[in-house]
C-alpha cells in the first residue's frame, strides 16, 4: 500500500511539472520553432480622441458603426493584405496562423455608448492587468499555443496617431506572456486605411526591436 502511494503521489508530481513546462514564457516568443497565432485587434476599450464629427468619409460616427463596421474591416484589412501588414516579419517568423475569429466576438459585444473623448488624457488610460483581465474573458475556441494581437488603446486626430498594447498570450490557460505599449503612426487614404495605417506602423517597429524586448 505504501508503495502505491508513493507511486500516485510521483506520479502526481510529474503531472504537474509537466504542465508547468507546458506554459510559455517570454523565452518561448524568441524562438522561431514556436508557432504564433495572429488573433486580431481588440477595439473594445479603444477611446477616440477629438470631436465626433470628422471621424470618417461620411461625418459623424456613432459607436455601433465603428463596432459593426470598420473594427471588422481593419482586421479583414490586415489578414487580406498580408504583403502589407507582415505580421510574421514582426514578430521573427517565417508565417504565421490567423484565428481572428477570437476578437471578432469579443468586437462584437462591445455595448458602449460613448467611445469618443476630447480629453487627450484618454490616450493611454489601460494597464497591463487590464489588458489580462480582458483577456481571462476569450473564448479561444479550443486554440493553444502563442496567441499574438494587439489590444487597440486610444486614436487621436490630433496626435495623428494610436496606441495599442501588443499581447502575447499562452491561448491554453489565457494567461498574458508580454504585453507592450507600443504607438504608431497614421498614413493612408480614407478613413479605413489612414487608421490602419498605425497597425502598419506598429508592425514595422515590431520588425526592428522585437528580439529586445523584454
């Protein structure tokens, strides 16, 4: 009997050890031999700052068409431009997968009803532990491995450019791996693109700084 107990509780210990193992480190994001996964931009805390109207190729903007039409487009954008927005440069791949499906649900139930601001104050207002208590909430559908998105902050008319967090997240126990603040720049024609214009931006600094980051 003594043995048998000896044997569960071994037995018990590797389990565990094996599943410490199992979670990715911030180690884990340097090595090419680990997949990434693309995942998207998560828009639902993002704060727009400067006046309402203006904001678009019509006018005024509401927050139910930014949230039913254009955070949809600038992730479609993203994935269907690949040439332009190289996601697997960024982040020292050879390719990367894509599962934007994740933050297209999370898009889809943002229910605010005001999400423009005047006050420049409201650029940057999310933390780190914001950014994993948004994420304790996906449902990644089954998906394991290294999740990559960014986590969309403030875009400001006046700054002409936007913040996001870019995350890494072990998608298995959605638990944040690395999460930086990083700006980018906005440049393009039309209301779409000018602002995918920053993921751009963030995408060509990721390329040249992502090894030292830390």
């Amino acid at each position: 009997m003594k043995k048998f107990v000896v044997s569960v509780g071994m037995l018990l210990l590797l389990t565990l050890s094996f599943e410490l193992r199992a979670q990715f480190t911030k180690a884990d994001l340097f090595k090419a031999s680990n997949a990434i996964t693309w995942i998207g931009i998560d828009y639902t805390e993002v704060k727009f700052i400067g006046p309402a109207t203006g904001w678009g190729d019509e006018g005024t903007k509401s927050p139910t068409e930014m949230r039913d039409k254009y955070f949809p487009a600038w992730n479609e954008l993203i994935i269907g431009e690949p040439k332009a927005f190289k996601l697997a440069e960024a982040v020292s791949r050879s390719e990367v997968n894509t599962a934007i499906e994740i933050t297209a649900v999370a898009n889809a139930k943002m229910n605010k009803k005001e999400i423009f601001s005047e006050n420049i104050g409201d650029f940057q207002l999310l933390t780190e532990a914001d950014v994993q208590n948004m994420i304790k909430k996906y449902d990644f559908k089954g998906k394991e491995g290294i999740g990559f998105m960014m986590v969309a902050e403030g875009m400001s008319k006046g700054r002409e450019e936007a913040s996001y967090w870019v995350t890494f997240v072990d998608m298995k126990n959605k638990k944040v791996i690395l999460a930086k603040r990083v700006l980018g720049k906005a440049a393009g024609f039309g209301f779409r693109n000018y602002w995918a214009g920053t993921v751009k931006s963030v995408l060509k600094s990721m390329k040249k700084d992502f090894k030292n980051w830390d």
